[in-house]
C-alpha cells in the first residue's frame, strides 16, 4: 500500500506548500505539476503494483495434492494466511482498475480542455 500512502504525501505537500508565505511563493506547487507528478508516480509504480495483486492468485499444485503460491511455497492455498493476501490483492487490482479508469476518461477529457485553453 505504498503507492496510494506516497499519493496521499503529495496531495498533502501540496495542499501545505499553498500555505507558505508570499516571501516563499516560489515554493508553492502548481496544481498542474502535482497532479502530474502524481500521475508519473502512478504510471511507474502500476506494474509492480500489478505483479504483487496477482501474486495469490498463482497457486502451483504440489504431487501430495495440496497446492501453494508460487513464489511463496510456504503458503498454502485456501488457508488463513492465504486468505489475508488474496484480500490484499484484490484491492490492489481494485486501485489499479480505479487508475487505468481514470486514466481513459483523462485521454478522452483532455483534448477538449486543451483547445478551450
């Protein structure tokens, strides 16, 4: 949940930086250039973000009959601690599912506010 939690840092710093001064008004962070930020934050971290949501959902069947996660052989499939990173996962394809929406409706948005000016 690192990425939503550095997101939240951001909007925070810069709800902050509009509260300095007018002596530090240099330091003040536009609303364009902390959305993108945000943004190229999001984009870079949505295929790792992506890899871990899957991680549960890849369970390797073992010759005794039991099957586990693939990169954690540990963990038992269908079990408790099993359970808590499936929950895990599917929030964080949920988060991913909510950036890439996002993300279709800025592309068809943005060429008309970018020729209203």
């Amino acid at each position: 949940l690192f990425f939503p939690l550095a997101v939240a840092m951001l909007v925070a710093l810069g709800l902050v930086s509009q509260g300095l001064p007018a002596k530090l008004s240099a330091w003040r962070w536009s609303r364009p250039k902390t959305l993108s930020t945000m943004g190229q934050f999001l984009q870079v971290g949505f295929t790792t973000m992506s890899n871990i949501a899957l991680i549960p959902f890849m369970c390797i069947q073992h010759p005794t009959g039991q099957s586990s996660v693939l990169q954690y052989n540990a963990v038992v499939c269908g079990t408790d601690d099993h359970s808590g990173m499936v929950i895990v996962g599917v929030l964080l394809i949920c988060m991913g599912c909510i950036f890439l929406a996002l993300l279709t409706w800025l592309v068809t948005v943005a060429p008309t506010k970018a020729s209203k000016g």
